[in-house]
C-alpha cells in the first residue's frame, strides 16, 4: 500500500461580479448536463460512476509527460498509481464544472493495489463534507477507483474551495 499527499493551490478561473455559485454534471457520455445550483449539493450527493479502459498508447503517453524511464513500467502491462489517479481526476473532471475562482486545495490519496493495461477503471465520487463559510464554500469530494472485477485501487479525496459573489449560503 502506498499512499500519497498532494497538496497545493490552482486557480481555476475568475471571479466574475455577480455570478451565482452553480455546480453541473453530466452522466458519463452524454452531452447534455444538469446544472445544479450549489446550495443544492448536500454531504452524500453522488456523482454518476465514470469508467474509462486504461490501453497502452494511454499510459505511453503518461509516462513520457511526467518522464518516467523507471523499465518497471516500460515493456510491462503495469500502470503507475499516478497514472490511475491522473485518469481518475480527469474522469471526475469531465463530469464537475465549477464556477470561476474556484481553488483546489489539496488532495490525499492512497493506492491499495497495482493496475494493468486492458483493466477498467471505475470511478466514483460523492460530497463528504460541504461548509459554508461566508462568500466561500468548502467541498470535499471522496473518490474510490476500482476495477473491472471490483477491486479497489485507490481511495482519496480533494478539497475546493468555491467563491459565491451573492453572499448567499
């Protein structure tokens, strides 16, 4: 088992004067969304399961990015953690749309077993914990990612924080 904390800032837009705070998904390959507003999204809100088939030209692709040259994970079906978790995040990130001046916090995760090439990953995620605290919303997001036999791979969660220009909580 081998766990991970990631911890920083990243700014994911503007704040713009007057904007309500609105949170969408959208269910897996469907192109219409749902918006929702944000006063909606209460501890225990799933979000719809992504699942995505990790392939080799994939985890290629990642390796050379984060310039990987360990041979444990060239020539091998063996994905990194990393790998998995970047994917995981993506997925989640196609289904979550937040507002302008959103900032991630942080992330903690922790990976109980390795994953292959042809495996698919399925994600799930869900509201933990929602705080209100003025103009800022605190939420945070619980992920797990299993396999396709059930499997977990890796559990985590994140944390933004998610302006509300209104004043409204």
């Amino acid at each position: 088992m081998i766990t991970l904390k990631i911890v920083y800032l990243a700014i994911l837009g503007k704040i713009n004067a007057g904007y309500k705070i609105r949170l969408s998904y959208k269910i897996n390959s469907m192109a219409e969304k749902k918006e929702i507003d944000y006063n909606q999204f209460q501890e225990g809100f799933k979000f719809p399961a992504v699942s995505h088939k990790l392939d080799a030209s994939t985890v290629a692709t990642y390796l050379k990015a984060v310039e990987e040259n360990n041979d444990l994970y060239h020539n091998t079906e063996l994905v990194p953690p990393t790998a998995v978790a970047a994917m995981a995040f993506a997925a989640l990130s196609k289904s979550i749309s937040f507002p302008p001046g959103t900032i991630h916090v942080s992330q903690k995760l922790e990976f109980k077993t390795e994953a292959n090439v042809q495996d698919t990953i399925i994600c799930n995620a869900s509201i933990s914990r929602r705080r209100d605290r003025g103009p800022l919303h605190i939420l945070t997001i619980v992920l797990s990612v299993s396999n396709q036999h059930g499997k977990e791979i890796l559990t985590g969660n994140t944390e933004f924080i998610l302006p509300d220009n209104n004043g409204s909580n």
